[in-house]
C-alpha cells in the first residue's frame, strides 16, 4: 500500500485533504513513510477528528496528513490559546485546556480537538451555547412543524415521499436520514428537471470531474509558487510571491508552507492589504551623489597620480557618449582601489562616498592591473609576502605610508634594495608595535 523512501523515488496521488487545502503531500517532516490510507483504516473517532480538524470529507489521506492532523496537532496547533472570539490582544500561553472531541461537538462548530482553550474563552464558549439552545428551544415550539409540513407538501407534489418524524432518532441517525433523503430529492428534482427541458438527466448534471481538475490546476499553481520563492534571493520578490497565499490562510500555515519568517509573511500581509496582489515594498531611497562629485571622482581617477596612459596602439576601449562612441585610451591604475579611495578622501574631505560607489564610478578607460603587460608593481613572493603580513595586522596605514616609514626615500634605489644604513627601522618597529595585533605580546628568543 506504501513506498517507503523520500518524495523524489516515487509520485504517490495526492491525497484529498491536500487536494482541499492546497497543501502539499507526502512530506517526511513527521513520517518516512509516503503513501494513502482509505477511511475504512481509521476508527470512527479518529475519521471525526480527521473531519473536523481538516474541515474537508476525505476517501483517502496521505501519512503526512495524518500526522499533522491526527498525531501531531496538538504540538502544531496547541500550543496558545485558539481564540474563537478574536478578542485576545496578546497571544495566551498560561492555564490552557485541551479541547476534547466532546466538547468540540458541543461548541457549535467554535472549537475544534486538539487545540487548547483559555479559561476566559472556554466560559464564554459555555455562555454562547446556553443561549442559542434557548434560541433553538424556541424556534422548534413555534415553527418546526409548520416547516416539516410545507416541506412535506412541496415533496408529494414533485412525486417525493413525505419527511418521517425524527424525534425517536438520535442525532447521528439523523444526519444519516438526511443525507439519504437529500440524495432522493436531488435525483428526482434532476429527473423532472429534464423532462421538463427535454434533455437527458445527465447533461444536467454537475461535472465532479472538471472540480477536480481545477483543485489540482490549484494545487500544481502553489507548489510551483513555493518553488520560485526558494529559488528567489530577491526580498522584495518573496514578499511579491507571498501576495498570492490564499485568504483562508492562516499566518502561521503560510509561514509553515513557504519555509519563511514570520516578518515576512506579515510583511506581505500588509502590501497586500495596500496595494493588493503582486504589491512590492518601497525601494529604500539612499543619498544620491551629485552631478559634480562624480564628475570630480572620474577626474580624480584620470589624473596622473592614480593612473598612467597605457602605450600601446591597440590599449583603447570604445566609451558611450552623448554624442555616440568615443575611443578612449586606457589608463592603467598604479595601485589597488583601496588605496586610490583613501587618497582620495584625503583630498576631498568634503565629498561623503563609501567605498562600494567609489569603485562602481570607475571610468571604462581606467583599468586595473591583470592582464599581460599591465602590471606596473612586482608580484614577486618577497613583496606579496610583505603585503598579506601588513594585511593580517590591519594596519591603520596604506602600504605605501608603512613604505615611507621604513626608509629615508621611497625615490632612492639604495634605500628600496636594503643597502642604505640611514634608514629608521627603529621608527619603524616602535610604529608598527603601536597596532592592536602587537598589544601585550611577548617577545621570544630561541637559542640553538
């Protein structure tokens, strides 16, 4: 009857619950097992709680529903107070009672198993209750009869037996009569129905089938709604997709469903509510950088102490203008960004721009270090050696600062090969012992 191993080895038919509510089938949340029960399976208390938890008639349910619904509700619905007035301003947590098959049936449909009750609500429950069996007290002494006789008399006219008297029947015995008389009515209205049109009784009739083909058109559309949602990385695109959930769903399915926060799923709530379905939140307006500070960026950038004009015949790139495409030589850039930015705002201190737009504003024609012939720094192991040493300590210099510490003159050949005898290592080491990476270190001799 079951396959026992994870959605993708098998296909097993989607059961009827999820067919009603849209949910999805044969989940391994709670059970490894994938397949259906018949409602035959179940005991006649558990088919009740089926029902009435799920809200929906079923012939065969799925092990994952089962779980949700029968084994595992109360943990999954139970666990604050389920309100039926809507009059809790805060979620109840504290003094809850479980809600007994029993009880659920008194209720009136307020209540269902499984889920708990707050003692506040449960009084209220008993109150409303005692007021409508004294409404329904009244309304069986005045009209009851005059009903059942019209209704008796509506029925021999349309060749229907009369409507027997239920009193002696208990109240399963008369849902059961019910069902079977409203079968017969329905029948025999068909039937005349069609003689009167002239047509045959089954071209009258409802096609169950087309229902069912909608339900899982309904069904095929959510899955796939939850599909783009975990493939989206886009926050206002699942807030969008979140716009589509269903009315009758609850925040905490939609939450459970889509695999989301609950902030989101309020979130989509709310742009709904405003804007209807496919409503997207309001893009966040940063500080926009004026005309003139980017024009002073990109100038900044073609100058000749951030770059040099490449040689080569072949160095240009083809720039989009105002007035079409311009041929621009390239310019290679002497040092890494960071270092360009930091120059820069040392320049302008007045212009308030973060890295990121600082990098993006790079002209076309500026080009960094990489490909053959650009490269305008030595890459050798000593030097890059170096530089991830001073990167690791974060120091609160660039490069080229530490550089000017270290020797007499970045310009002279002695100083930049180690052969000058003038240079201030001293400096150099009571500087860099000022960074937090050498607080309260030890120093270690090692003796051979």
């Amino acid at each position: 009857m079951f396959n026992c191993g994870t959605e993708k080895e098998t296909s097993p038919a989607i059961c009827d619950v999820g067919k009603n509510l849209l949910e999805s089938c044969h989940k391994t949340y709670y059970v490894k097992a994938v397949g259906l029960k018949e409602l035959g399976e179940f005991t006649v208390e558990d088919r009740e709680l089926l029902h009435l938890r799920s809200g929906n008639k079923f012939e065969k349910i799925c092990f994952h529903h089962e779980q949700v619904y029968l084994q595992k509700y109360t943990h999954l619905f139970g666990q604050t107070c389920c309100d039926p007035f809507k009059r809790h301003k805060k979620i109840v947590k504290k003094s809850l009672r479980k809600i007994t098959l029993d009880t659920a049936k008194k209720s009136l449909g307020l209540l269902l198993p499984g889920k708990k009750i707050c003692p506040t609500c449960e009084t209220l429950v008993k109150n409303s209750h005692q007021n409508q069996n004294d409404t329904d007290s009244d309304y069986e002494i005045g009209t009851t009869e005059e009903y059942l006789e019209k209704l008796n008399n509506s029925l021999q006219e349309m060749g229907n037996s009369p409507i027997k008297k239920v009193s002696k029947l208990s109240n399963v015995q008369r849902k059961q009569y019910g069902k079977r008389k409203f079968e017969k009515i329905v029948s025999a209205t068909k039937e005349n129905l069609a003689t009167a049109l002239q047509v045959k009784p089954i071209e009258i009739e409802n096609n169950h089938q087309s229902v069912d083909l909608q339900n899982e058109d309904l069904y095929s559309l959510v899955e796939e709604l939850k599909i783009k949602f975990a493939e989206t990385t886009s926050h206002a695109d699942k807030v969008q997709i979140l716009t589509l959930v269903p009315k009758s769903w609850s925040l905490e399915k939609t939450k459970r469903e889509f695999s989301t926060t609950m902030y989101l799923v309020r979130k989509a709530r709310n742009i709904k509510k405003s804007f209807g379905i496919l409503g997207k939140p309001a893009a966040r307006q940063g500080t926009k950088i004026s005309q003139e500070d980017i024009s002073v960026i990109q100038t900044f950038y073609e100058s000749d102490d951030i770059s040099r004009l490449c040689p080569g015949k072949k160095d240009f790139v083809n720039v989009r203008t105002d007035d079409g495409k311009v041929q621009k030589q390239k310019r290679l850039i002497l040092c890494n960004l960071k270092e360009a930015y930091l120059q820069f705002k040392e320049q302008h201190t007045n212009i308030k721009i973060g890295f990121s737009k600082f990098a993006e504003l790079r002209p076309k024609h500026c080009i960094l270090a990489g490909s053959n012939g650009t490269h305008s720094v030595c890459v050798c192991t000593i030097h890059q050696n170096m530089k991830l040493m001073l990167h690791s300590i974060k120091p609160h210099h660039s490069l080229l600062k530490i550089m000017e510490l270290y020797v007499c003159s970045i310009e002279n050949q002695k100083c930049m090969f180690g052969e000058c005898s003038q240079c201030p290592k001293e400096n150099f080491r009571n500087e860099i012992e000022k960074f937090e990476a050498f607080q309260n270190a030890d120093e270690i001799i090692y003796k051979r």
